[in-house]
C-alpha cells in the first residue's frame, strides 16, 4: 500500500577522507535508515533512497540508489545491485553495503576518477538488508549470545532463501531441446502457497528493473556460490555440479570476487568446514537447495547473481567490522565493474523505435536476455567472438559481434517493423521499468 514516510532532517555525514571517517558499528533499524538518509542528503545529486516494501512487522526494505540521474533509466545503462542481511543473522553484508554506500558518496564527492566513472556508467541498487525483521531478533542476541539459527528467517518462520518460486525443474526438463532456459514465468501454484511480503516485494522489484548483475551476501562460510544451487538429481549434501549454459562466465564472475577479496582465495572456507577450490564453488556441488534466489534471477530476468558467504562467524564482534570492510572493499567495487563486460546494444525497428522484450541469443548457448523498454539490453560475455541474434515476433537479425577483455562492445539491432508488430505482445514483464515516473517505486522519491 502506497504511503507517505515521514522522518526529520538529519544532519549528513562528513565523507572527507572517506575510509577514516567510518564508524564501524551495527546499525539498527533506525540507525539505518538514518545513515542512509545521511549518505542521500550529503550527495543528493547521485542517490536516491526508496523502499520496496514492507517486512512481516512494517519495516521498510530500503534501497539506495547511486548514479549520476538518480531515478531514471539511461539508455545503455547497466542496473546493479547488492543485497544483503537476506537472512537476519547473517550481517556482514548489511554493514558492508552501509560502508559501500558511504565509500560511494564521499569518494565520488572527492573525485576520484574510479568511483566516478563507476557512478557515471551505472545504475547501482544497495538493499543492506532483505530481512530487517530477523536482525531485530538477532541484534538483541548479540555476537556473542547468537545462535546458528537466531533471526534466520523473517517473522513467518520462513527462510527467504527457500521461498522463491522453484523453476529449475522447468530449466532441467528443456535442457536437451535448449528450451525453457530464461525467463521462465512464475506457475500460478506458487501463489498458492505461503508467499512472505519480503520475498513478494523482491520479485516485483527484480521485474521492475533491467537489473543485469548482482550478490546477495550470506555468512555462515567463505566462499562465492554461483548458479545453479539445486542439484539436478541425487540428495543434499554434494549432489553433483549442475552447470548452467554460462558455466564458464560464472566461474569468472565468482573469481572477480573471491580473488579481489582479503582472504577468500587463498583460505577457501576451509576454517568453516567446507573447500571452495579457489574461493569459489557451484551451488549444487557443495550443497543443493530449492527456491532459493540466485537461481530464480537467472531463470525469471535477466540478472545474474551469485551468493556471497562473507565469513564462518555469522555475526562478529564490531571490532571486527573495519577488517572486513578493508578484505571486501576492492571485491566489491571490482565484482560492480563486472556489469560493463560482454556486448551491449539498442534493438530498434526500421521506424526508429526502440523494441522492448526483444530475444537476445547467443549461437550455441541456450541462455538469454530481454531487451528493456526502451529496447536497450546487456549481454554478460567473456571474451570471444560470437553469432548474436535479436529475435521480436516474426523479425529477427544476426551479427558477428566480438568481445575483448576490456569494456563491453556494442552490438546494435535493428528489426523488420512489420515483423515485430506481427508476433503481437511477448514481454515477460521482467525488467522493463525505464525509471521516473515509470517507475513503480517512484513515489518514495519525496523527502522523509
């Protein structure tokens, strides 16, 4: 339900010299709502804070938004996103996001030439937490009297990583005629189910914007996941790698993190009772889970995610945070820069008209991507040269398009006007917000 937050000014931050103006410190509910309404008053020319809904007791799912046209889409613009806290026991990502939103505002306001460009060229989504509800419960535990399940789930007694819809099954059955590999709709049964607000406003969010990368940081482990995390046949424990059409790419996306990071390559997760072989691993082949949503992101959007495990304490002391910020920092700002590989482009018709939901396709991989409203995609590639095909209604167009190591290459399409009018309305309605006042979230723009 649409309504209006109300909450007085609040002096911003002083961001000079960022790293060593950092309080590092948990942030309760309000504390953080405070601490990013600071971070939006002290650069309000590139954030801009909303929420998407609300969790099981009425607190809000806040996300901060940083780019130099806060609230709009760019044409060409990659959309990012880290979420963290999914479960609320699990808090370093909550506290690293917070640090990352600062980092973000105080550098970018110092000029530094990274950050800007980084801001400039992307449209970045920070949610630190998923379950507001669950770090309550866990908070009045503390680090020391936390338990391995204390605030795990939200106030449903659901675990939020179990209760998206399972479309694996789907994926797994189309895998030998390459169909049912993206964009795979939700089965109405799911919703007859026991759907928790949180997880209901994350997936309206996730078909709301063109969202092309992303983490969802956990604790527990040290490791980067990758997809697919439910095992396509056999138990629990180790049941086998299951490899997704980007098998390859993945891998690389999960190294950008773990090798970038402190510790997380060279010690594994090993001190936690798991090996990751270079800090990285295949959900399945460590462990299997249904409904969890790195997978959904893969098959329903266009967004790939990984799971990020930050570490073996699920909630470590405070006087641990500044550690942890100095061992994720570099992972964090280059896994972001990972949204600009690959080939990019605008699919239009031969009016000039941007086509939305138009089929990207790569020869021999099974997976694609949709374009966005204004006909604009992203296509994550490692390098290589490829046969790309945009496909709308009965118009389709190949080209040769070539990747390098560097930023993503452009690869434009332009299809049959009548062609595309002809295969009549095919949106998923998966990523197509171009911002503003299209935005379904626009409304939380006003001043709180």
């Amino acid at each position: 339900m649409i309504f209006a937050i109300l909450l007085a000014a609040l002096p911003a931050l002083a961001l000079a010299e960022v790293d060593s103006s950092f309080v590092f410190e948990y942030h309760r509910y309000t504390a953080l709502r405070s601490v990013l309404l600071a971070v939006s008053q002290d650069c309000p020319d590139i954030t801009r804070l909303y929420s998407i809904g609300q969790s099981v007791q009425g607190r809000e799912l806040l996300v901060l938004e940083i780019s130099d046209n806060p609230g709009q889409h760019e044409l060409g613009e990659p959309e990012f996103k880290y979420v963290g806290n999914m479960h609320g026991n699990e808090v370093r990502g909550r506290e690293l996001i917070i640090l990352l939103a600062q980092y973000l505002c105080g550098e970018y306001k110092a000029g530094n030439s990274r950050i800007v460009s980084l801001v400039r060229d992307t449209r970045i989504h920070l949610m630190p937490t998923m379950n507001p509800d669950g770090f309550e419960v866990a908070a009045n535990q503390g680090p020391d009297g936390n338990g391995w399940t204390t605030g795990r789930e939200n106030m449903q007694g659901l675990d939020l990583n179990r209760n998206f819809p399972q479309l694996n099954s789907i994926a797994y059955s189309g895998e030998s005629s390459g169909t049912n590999q993206d964009h795979i709709p939700i089965p109405s049964s799911y919703w007859s189910g026991t759907v928790a607000p949180e997880t209901r406003a994350m997936i309206t969010w996730l078909q709301s914007y063109p969202f092309v990368l992303s983490a969802n940081m956990h604790d527990g482990d040290l490791v980067a996941n990758y997809p697919y995390d439910t095992a396509k046949s056999g138990g629990f424990w180790g049941s086998g790698y299951a490899a997704t059409p980007d098998d390859a790419l993945w891998r690389d996306l999960a190294s950008t993190y773990a090798q970038a990071h402190g510790t997380m390559a060279t010690t594994g997760g090993g001190s936690c009772g798991f090996q990751g072989q270079g800090g990285i691993t295949n959900g399945a082949d460590w462990y299997s889970l249904s409904g969890g949503m790195q997978d959904f992101n893969y098959l329903h959007t266009n967004c790939y995610e990984l799971t990020l495990e930050l570490g073996c304490d699920k909630y470590p002391r405070e006087s641990e945070l500044q550690m942890e910020w100095n061992n994720n920092k570099e992972s964090l700002l280059a896994f972001m820069e990972k949204v600009h590989i690959g080939i990019k482009g605008v699919v239009t018709d031969t009016n000039g008209n941007g086509v939305a939901d138009a089929k990207i396709k790569v020869q021999g991989n099974a997976h694609g991507v949709n374009s966005a409203a204004d006909g604009d995609y992203w296509r994550l590639l490692r390098p290589g040269t490829y046969s790309v095909t945009a496909t709308k209604g009965q118009a389709s167009q190949t080209k040769s398009c070539t990747v390098g190591s560097g930023a993503a290459t452009t690869c434009d399409f332009t299809l049959d006007a009548a062609g595309v009018l002809s295969g009549g309305t095919t949106g998923t309605g998966t990523g197509t917000s171009t911002g503003g006042n299209n935005d379904p979230f626009w409304w939380l723009n006003q001043d709180w």
